[in-house]
C-alpha cells in the first residue's frame, strides 16, 4: 500500500470514528460485492479504494474482484455481484440487447453514476508507424496491413468497443485485419516495449498511468479514428468523440494537434433492486472523498452532478435522489 492511499484510508477511518449514518439499515445487505476491472488498469485501482471507503464508512463490508465492462454488467442483473465498473455505451447495448447481449434479458442493472470520460487508445510503435507512413486506424485499413495487435480480453469495454468500432465504422471484423492476442493492461504493455506487438488498443481514462510507463521505454505513436467512423459508432451505441490532448504524454507535446478517437463514459451499474438509501449513501461517499481518491485516480476529478447521471440510460432510484438534490437546492 502506498503512502497517499494508506492516508486516504486513515483520514476516512478517523472522519467515522465518532460519527453513525443514522437511517435504519435492517433491509441492507450484511455486504456488498463490487466487480472491478483487469490488472493494472484505472479499474482496479479505484475499485480497491472505493471498497476500502464504502466499508471503512459504515457501509455494508465491500469486496472488489476483477471483471470487466460485459460480464460485470451480466454479473449485476444476475445478482452474482452488486455493483461493477462498465462504460455508459455497454449498458445502452444491453438494455437493448444488442451486440454481446443478444439473447441476453437485462433488466436488473442500472447506471449508479458516470464517473469520468474513457478515451480509446490505438498505441503503436513508433518504428513500426514510421517504416508504414500510418497515423490514423483508417491507414491500417487501406494500407492492408496486418500489425501484430492485442486488446483486452472478450467480455471487457475495451475489446467490445474496438470490435463495435470495427463492425459499425467499416463492416470489418477486427480479428481478420490484425494478428490478434488479448493480454491485459501489464502483459499487452510488457509485449510492446519488448517488440513482440506492433498496436496494443484499451479503453482507460483521460491521464493512464500504463501509457507514462509505455513510453518512459519506446517511442509510440497514438493512431487517430476518422470523424466518420466516429460518428457511425455514436448512432449505434451512444458514443461521444473526444480528443487526446497534448501535453498529457510526452508522445503528444504541446504544439502538435489533438488525436481524435472514440469516447464514453466510465460508469458504475447497481442492482435495481438494491435498497434507495444504501444507494444513495454509495454515491454519497463517493462525492464526499472524490478529491482524495483522485490524488490516485485523477480522472476522478472530473466527476459532477451535471455529468452523473445519462440522459437516456436508466439510474438507480437512490442515485437519482442524490444527484438531483444539487439541482433542486
């Protein structure tokens, strides 16, 4: 544990040590079991945190396991677990039961809130890009190239998201272009600085530790996605285009121009049938401790009642109660 998080956890254990959350919690469960995300990740870092605060807080005791956007929304509606990351776009799909839902009834999760932006990175060598003349994902494509790629595994928002892309921005099935592996964050990144991967693409959010690390080693490249492509996707599945600023990484320095690519929504889904005061206090802590956790997330500090809650995605009852009280006071 280091030294930032071991203080976050004293600061919140002192804050509740003479204080009690007064509502009855006879109808809580006796613990909560949140899904977190794949090794290394935003995901796993955060979901670690906010299980130790929800139970250091007087809140039902909360265990973080490692999920991923798909199965951890399938995981909820099926009430194996809880509460889980997933990106807003992935919940879309499933309330339709579209894309890997088909066949699949969701009706029992729902969005707790959004939490911050997620950008979609197609990172590729830098050796690699110049000897090819590419800059964008399209170049790949016309160029007919087969780079060796990984992703995140099936069943995770990053890998729904770059098959979605694929089949919806160009009717092109992503396993047929690439020389596909899936790896997690530290295996995919391992592979890359060691030359045994070409392009490594996840989704992960605005400030990713993983790519400083990448780069601290190899020169990279960040490949753009064409405006039509994005827009393709956003009609299918709600998603948004956002742009990797320069400046955040050392492979994008101020002065050159922003990267287009795919964005969403980093969101937590709840159980519907979780009880509206436990909720509520979940989002509650959230709020209260965001700039302590973003001292270790710092995405985090995008979070704001006028981002929480999507207009088109169903939320949990409590989640509305609470966000909406900074609107109706």
């Amino acid at each position: 544990m280091n030294f930032r998080k071991a203080l976050l956890i004293f600061f919140i254990i002192i804050s509740f040590s003479s204080a009690s959350l007064a509502q009855d919690k006879s109808n809580w469960p006796s613990s909560l079991r949140f899904l977190s995300g794949p090794a290394g990740g935003n995901w796993d870092m955060l979901g670690k945190l906010l299980a130790d605060i929800w139970t250091l807080s007087e809140l039902p005791t909360t265990t973080a396991t490692a999920g991923g956007g798909v199965s951890n929304i399938l995981n909820t509606h099926a009430k194996r677990y809880d509460i889980g990351f997933s990106v807003t776009s992935l919940l879309g799909a499933a309330l339709k039961g579209e894309a890997d839902f088909k066949g699949r009834a969701v009706n029992n999760a729902v969005i707790m809130t959004n939490l911050y932006s997620q950008y979609t990175y197609f990172i590729i060598r830098k050796d690699y890009a110049v000897k090819n003349k590419i800059n964008s994902v399209e170049d790949i494509i016309e160029k007919k190239l087969t780079p060796r790629f990984a992703t995140l595994r099936p069943g995770t928002s990053s890998e729904f998201i770059i098959k979605a892309l694929f089949e919806k921005a160009w009717g092109l099935d992503y396993k047929k272009i690439f020389q596909v592996q899936y790896e997690s964050y530290e295996s995919g990144a391992s592979l890359l600085v060691n030359n045994h991967l070409d392009c490594f693409a996840f989704s992960v959010g605005k400030v990713a530790p993983i790519i400083s690390s990448i780069e601290d080693k190899i020169d990279i490249v960040f490949l753009s996605v064409g405006q039509d492509a994005l827009n393709k996707l956003s009609e299918s599945y709600g998603t948004v285009t956002l742009e990797i600023q320069p400046g955040i990484y050392k492979s994008l320095p101020q002065g050159q121009a922003p990267i287009k690519t795919v964005g969403d929504y980093t969101c937590l889904v709840v159980r519907k049938d979780l009880p509206e005061d436990l909720v509520y206090e979940l989002n509650k802590m959230i709020w209260e401790k965001q700039y302590d956790l973003a001292l270790e997330v710092p995405d985090l500090s995008e979070l704001a009642p006028a981002m929480a809650l999507p207009e088109k995605i169903p939320a949990h009852e409590g989640s509305v109660k609470f966000w909406s009280e900074f609107f109706n006071n």
